[in-house]
C-alpha cells in the first residue's frame, strides 16, 4: 500500500488545488460490497481515486470525457492517447471503460467549451457541433463505451512509473543511476545507434527526431516522458550525454540542442513524440489496474506513433 | 549607420503602425549604438548563424526568433549557464548585435514568413499572404503526394505526416512556425511548423487520425519550425534592402536541427 505517502508530486498538486472540496473518499470499498454490486465505471473510477489519493476537482484534467458513468464494466483498456482507433479496438476486447493520459476531444478544454481568453501561441477552440467531436461522442455512446482521462493523478505516483516504464520499455530498468531520478547508464553506443535503438524498442513511424552530435559516445542517458520545459532543459542537459524526451518546443529546446552542438559539446537531444513517450507508463497502469480492480481485466491499448514521414 | 538607426528606419517603412507593446521585437544582444557593418536576416539567431554572419562581415544580425532558448528571450535564468555566457560574448567580443522582429512581421501582410512557406511548400499564389491566408485550393492530388512534393520543395529532412497517404485533398491551409492552424470540417490538410501533440489549445494529430478512422479524408504536415519559416527571412531581406542604403544585406539561413 503506498496511498499514505505524499510524494513531493503529489503534494504540488494538492498545493495546487487546494480550497477545492475533495470528494468524499474514505479509502478501498470493501470487498463484500464489492461483491454485491455489479462494478459500474464510477466504482472503478472512485477506486482508483482512493488508492491514488489526492483532491480530484471537476475543474482538473483528470475525470470523465464521454459516455455514462453507471456503465457496467465488463473490462478496462489504459492507453496514453484515446482515438477513436483505440475505442475501436477497446470495445472489440470487451473493454468497455477506457483511461486515457491524454485529452479525448483534441485539446486541453477535452469537450468543454474553450477558455474566454486563450492566451499565448497556437490555436484555440473547437466547435460544439463539430463532425468529428459529434461522430466519436455518438460512437461512444452507442458502443457503451466510457472515457476516463487520467493523468495528473498517474503522473504523481511515489512510483513515477512514467519514467520507469520508459526505461524498462527501452531495456534500461537495471541502469538507473540514483533510485530518485531519472538518469540511467547505460552500455555505451554512438547517438546514432542508441537512437536507432530507441526506434526500435518503441515501435516508431516517423515521429522521432534527434539534433546534436550523431556521434557522440553515449553513456548517460536522461527520460523525460510528456513535454520538456525550457528550464529542465538548461538545467539537466549538461549532466547527461543524452536527453530523450516526448516533445519540446523547437525555438527553444532544439534551439538549445543545436547551439550546444555548435559550442562542440558531444550531446544529444531525441525526441520520441509525446504519445509514444507515455504508451510505456499507461501499460503499467494497466498492470497495477489488476491490483485495484482485480474483478475485471485491464489491459493497454497503444495509440502508436502518429506520424509518417514522405516519400 | 548603428543597429539603432537601422531599427528607427524599419519602424519608419513599416506597412502597419509599429507595435511598440511587443516585448519580443526588442535588441536581444550586444550594443544597439554599434555602427553596422553588414546585415544579416535569418530565422533564428542560432550560435552557428552568429558564426556565419561574423564570417561574412555581417555584424547585425535580425532574427525572427529568439536568441536565448525561451520564446520572451528571458534571461534571468541564465546568467549563470556556460552557453549563454558563450553565445553572449561571441556578441559582444565580435561587435555583434541581435534585433528580433516577430509580433510586428506576422502584423504585416505580406507577412513573409507565410509567403516563404507557402512558396518552400511549393503552393502557388501566397505572394501577398498574410499570417492566416484562409482556405487555400490546389490541383487536387493524395497527401501523399503533397507530403512528398513540399519535402522535395522545401529541402526539409524531418517533415512529419499525419492521416491517410491515399486521400485525396485540395484544401489546405497554412501557420507558420508554431501558429499550426487548427483542422475545421472544411480542410482537408493543415500545414505548419510544429504544435504540441496533445492537451494542446488545439491537438491537430489526434483530429486527423479520428477523421481518418471516420472515412474523412484529413491530413496534417508539420515542416519544422525553422523551414516553415526560414524562406520568408530571405524576402525580408530584400524588403530592407529598397531603403537602407550602404551596407551589404544578406539573408543568413538558419539549418534544419535535426538528423
């Protein structure tokens, strides 16, 4: 049991929603109830939520998406990304209650009508009629499907299984550095081989992509699955030979990247595409899902890479 | 002639009232008061652009991009980091100065960065384009197709690819860098620089392979955000070469980062 324990995570998003009411949780349902009732989606989900802990607000990332939360559950799929080919194949492994990492209506607002005032770079909204959102909502609904995002509470496990899964995904469980963090060691091999490794390993397309020096000796390796931030870049990049990340900003990180590289410093910096960065942690999450719901299966469906590249 | 009276006459021959508002379109590094040399254009001030423009004798430097690794070119955070001690010297040891023109290029129309896009895209007809040129319609073609065409066009190594190749589009539309237009009903393929893939204001990967999963035919083609805007800086270029007398202009490309 690890739900006693507030990780430093954890407790920065506590931190972060606090003055919001939690919902009213008072730990694991017990099994003789359990068993008596049919294990509906709001009983897996509410499960889920005591043994993560945590304040669970409406106004946060994580919650339901689409489709009826009485649903009977006959099996759960975990994936990083819930298209609708994923729904599809879900529904056809009799999986009929979906966690997704990420949002299942093309956005932040996940379905909801789009902040007033969108601020920054890149595009904002999303019409409520919109063809797509109604044909994926409606398909949802017919199939007896339900979507639950998780996320933010995932992320802040104690175990940080984001991270650890992406390094078991890629073969490296037995070279983390310190138990704490996220650098590993790993056999050495130029930049160019470890990424082809690392296409390999994930079962890419077209959407890694590396900038650096292809020839450097790679030794130390750090992962950071999802988005990197500029200040994680500045800070780490010098303390590994390597950095693959999920995505980052181009003027920015792959700025950085490049201009180390000019500076000659033997480094590199991969990008894997966030999707395929957090497949690895949502199988995981599928696997401790067997220790949380042992009434119904749940198994991890990959959204695979996105992306091609032309002829 | 200094970087401060180059930068005076810009704002003089801008096409729309100059927005002085725009923390990003400011000197970046080195001394505004240096006398110029030479002028370079380029679409972001990498250290090996710095470098090159140096060789050529070019020692202001425009950039439509930041400097300093973050988007405000914020340096609070870096006073203490090796790179931008490095980058920062260079500058000033070399009489260099950096001036960024963003917010006030993507205001103007033509905005150049769409016009070098559409054009390093191979896309007829964006000679006056602005920032958001609308629906455009091409001869009608598979992405496929037009995927391998602008990757031929534009010479880009790393151009990434979302949705069916086989399905046939004509309406595109075009963002540059990472003002990737969202996909409406209406489009068949949306081209930009880069977007971040999901949780995003809006996550174009995802919509294009639910259509496609639906039977609509969607595509989206993300370039890279130095190609996307790169050609446009050449254009600039030769727009602050019909009133800036006396010094050499030359547009200094930035490279494609990745391998």
């Amino acid at each position: 049991m690890h739900h006693t324990h507030l990780s430093r995570r954890r407790f920065a998003l506590l931190a972060g929603t606090a003055g919001v009411a939690p919902l009213a949780l008072t730990g694991p349902i017990p099994l003789a109830a359990q068993n008596e009732a049919p294990i509906t989606a709001d009983v897996v989900v509410r499960r889920i939520q005591a043994r993560l802990g945590g304040d669970w607000p409406s106004t946060g990332p994580d919650g339901f998406k689409a489709g009826d939360p009485a649903t009977v559950v006959k099996g759960i799929a975990t994936t990083a990304m819930a298209t609708l080919d994923v729904l599809k194949a879900a529904v056809k492994a009799d999986a009929n209650l979906v966690l997704t990492y990420e949002p299942t209506f093309y956005g932040r607002a996940d379905g909801a009508a789009p902040p007033a005032a969108a601020r920054g770079r890149g595009t904002f909204g999303l019409a409520a009629d919109d063809p797509v959102v109604k044909a994926k909502r409606e398909w949802i609904e017919k199939n007896g499907a339900v979507v639950f995002r998780l996320r933010d509470h995932w992320l802040a496990r104690q175990e940080g299984d984001m991270v650890t899964a992406l390094a078991a995904a890629l073969g490296w469980s037995n070279h983390r550095v310190r138990p704490d963090d996220a650098l590993y060691g790993i056999p050495a091999a130029s930049a160019e081989k470890v990424v082809d490794l690392i296409r390999a390993k994930l079962n890419t397309r077209g959407g890694v992509r590396a900038v650096g020096d292809r020839k450097a000796a790679i030794r130390r390796v750090r992962l950071h699955p999802g988005s990197m931030t500029p200040a994680v870049m500045w800070q780490r990049y010098s303390e590994a030979d390597m950095i693959v990340a999920g995505e980052v900003r181009e003027w920015e990180n792959t700025h950085y990247a490049a201009d180390m590289f000019t500076a000659g410093e033997k480094r590199a910096l991969v990008t894997v595409g966030r999707v395929v960065s957090e497949e690895p942690g949502m199988r995981a999450c599928a696997e401790w899902l067997k220790t949380v719901i042992p009434e119904v299966p749940a198994k991890w469906i990959d959204a695979g890479d996105p992306y091609w590249r032309p002829a | 002639m200094t970087a401060n009276e180059v930068v005076e006459l810009i704002k003089k021959n801008s096409k729309v009232p100059w927005n002085e508002r725009s923390t990003r379109d400011r000197f970046k590094a080195g001394n505004p008061d240096v006398t110029i040399k030479g002028i370079a254009t380029t679409m972001m001030t990498t250290f090996d652009v710095l470098k090159r423009a140096n060789a050529a004798g070019l020692n202001m430097v425009i950039t439509h991009e930041d400097t300093y690794w973050n988007d405000p070119d914020d340096t609070r955070d870096l006073t203490a980091n090796a790179l931008y001690k490095l980058k920062t010297d260079y500058v000033l040891k070399n009489e260099m100065v950096v001036w960024r023109n963003h917010d006030n290029m993507h205001a103007t129309t033509p905005d150049y960065t769409v016009v070098g896009e559409l054009r390093s895209a191979g896309i007829k007809g964006g000679e006056n384009a602005s920032m958001r040129p609308g629906i455009l319609t091409i001869p009608e073609t598979t992405l496929g197709e037009l995927a391998a065409q602008v990757k031929r066009s534009s010479g880009a190594r790393a151009i990434r690819c979302v949705g069916d190749p086989k399905a046939r589009v004509s309406k595109v539309v075009v963002g540059p860098g990472y003002a990737t237009p969202r996909m409406t009903p209406e489009v068949d393929v949306a081209i930009g620089g880069e977007q971040q893939e999901a949780d995003g204001g809006f996550d174009d990967a995802e919509y294009v392979m639910d259509a496609v999963s639906l039977g609509m035919a969607k595509g989206l083609i993300l370039l890279g955000h130095v190609i996307s805007e790169q050609a446009g800086m050449e254009d600039y270029a030769k727009w602050l070469g019909t009133f800036i007398p006396g010094v050499p202009i030359r547009f200094v490309p930035a490279e494609e980062p990745f391998w």
